[in-house]
C-alpha cells in the first residue's frame, strides 16, 4: 500500500443539479442535491484511497461543526487528516456548485482559501515520513512550497494540480516532478503553458482539455494523448479524480500510460452525478 500526502483546500461543497444555470432574481428547484467534502487536494486524496492507498489531506480545517462533517466524510473514505488550525472556530470554506444536467458543466462560486493561509510548521520531515508521492493543489503556497523542498531533498515525487494561477506558484512549479495543468492555467506573459512548465525542468508536463486530447512534455518529448469518450453526467470534481488517480498509476506505470489510467478514471467519473459515485464502479 503507497502513502500519498495532499496539501490544499478542504471545502464543503453543497452541489445541485440543474436544468439551468437561473438568472438574476430568478428562482429554480434542484432535481438533485449533495452536501460533500470538496477542494482539488481533498478530492485527489479521496481518489487515491479508493484506489487502495493510504491518503494524507494537509490544511487548515479547524473545530467549527461544518469543518467535522467533512472530516467525518474523509474518515469514511480511509483518509487522514493533518489539521494545522486545529483550534480555528470560524466555518470551513462554502462552495456552492450548480451542475447543469443536460451538459455536466459546473459553475463554481467558493472562497477557496482566503484568509486561511497556514505557515510552514516546524520540522517537517516526520510529515513526508513513508510518504510516497506527494501532490500539491496551490491553495496553501507556503506550506506547499516548504513541503516540495523538503520532499525533493527526500526523493519523494511531487505532483503539481496547476488549477488556476496563483502567486507564488513560479517557486512552487520548480520543485515539481509532474505538473498537470488545466488547460486555462497560464503563467503571467507566458501564454504557451507547456513549453513554459518544461522550460522550468519540470520533466513530466501534461496540460489537460476537458475531453479533448492531453499535450504531454515527457522528458523534452511532445505528444498528445486522446481521452475515452463517454457520456457525460457531471464535470465537477473530474480534474481532482484524474489527479488523484494519477498520483495511484504514476507509482506502478511511465508517466504517459499513468496519465491514460488516470483519464480512464475521471472519465468514470464524469458519467456519474457527484465526485463520488464513480468509486463503486472501480
């Protein structure tokens, strides 16, 4: 069994399915509702203890009732928490997500990690120990940063879910083994995203396009990769899978078959409603 360590954003995501995105001032009924765990890391550390591994989640959670359902949730699913706000009585991050049910595509309305930032703790090698592969989702910049420092050091993979830019992410990038970026993800004046993260010496570059192919950078080697096609139900949270599942693969295969397994997975995913689902099918 692997130990993967996940640092960023734990949320709680309340998630509705609808006919419709609604309008200003209008009013619509859900025909279907979820109130789960969420945030890129969590995700990822969820898919990769479903996959039979040992899942870490690394952040700022706290003691608020909110902040204990998400991680009653986590427990349900094998996955540990590192908590470094333990005694924070303030809500865990809100997400509200309306899932559009005739395309799958999600919109998005959350505070992510705003005024949730958590420094470096002391000492940081008894968290990386037996640790496998670490991924980091960018919503904890500093913690992330220090925690690839001390990995590289270590020998231990780093992942990188470049998600959206976020400052700081340049210092973080550099210390990536993989980086996977969504393909809205661009360093500022550097509008093409693959040649830039493989000019940094990130040796393993893919930039994902929903399902479009995959643009690979394996070692300074460009490809594309197609993704299966299925019908899809629900986008939210596929990214997140793919990464998590790709942080499983990357452990037992080459980095271009690994991100083929992961697409496999998120694909799975995206015919179901909910990040979930897709588990009891695996």
């Amino acid at each position: 069994m692997a130990t993967g360590l996940f640092i960023g954003l734990m949320t709680l995501d309340c998630i509705y399915r609808v006919s419709q995105v609604p309008g200003s001032n209008e009013k619509i009924v859900a025909e279907d509702s979820l109130l789960v765990a969420g945030g890129p890391a969590t995700n990822a550390a969820i898919a990769f203890a479903a996959l039979g591994n040992r899942a870490i989640v690394m952040g700022a959670l706290g003691q608020h009732p909110l902040a204990t359902m998400i991680r009653t949730e986590l427990a349900g699913y094998g996955v540990e928490v590192v908590d470094l706000t333990p005694d924070l009585a303030v809500p865990p991050p809100l997400s509200t997500i309306l899932v559009t049910a005739a395309t799958g595509d999600r919109a998005v309305v959350s505070r992510n990690a705003v005024g949730r930032q958590v420094q470096p703790p002391d000492g940081l090698e008894p968290y990386l120990s037996n640790v496998d592969i670490m991924l980091i989702d960018g919503h904890q910049m500093a913690l992330g940063q220090a925690l690839a420092a001390q990995a590289q050091s270590q020998g231990i993979p780093v992942v990188i879910d470049a998600g959206s830019w976020k400052p700081g992410f340049d210092r973080v990038l550099s210390l990536a083994t993989s980086a996977i970026a969504a393909a809205k993800f661009s360093l500022p004046g550097h509008p093409n995203t693959l040649t830039t993260l493989a000019a940094l010496g990130i040796a393993e570059v893919a930039i994902t396009h929903g399902a479009e192919p995959l643009q690979i950078c394996d070692r300074g080697q460009y490809a594309t990769l197609p993704v299966p096609q299925v019908t899809v139900q629900d986008t939210l949270g596929a990214g997140d899978i793919f990464h998590g599942a790709f942080c499983h693969y990357r452990l037992q295969s080459p980095f271009t078959a690994a991100l083929s397994k992961a697409a496999q997975i998120a694909a799975q995913s995206c015919q179901h409603f909910g990040p979930r689902a897709w588990i009891k099918a695996v």
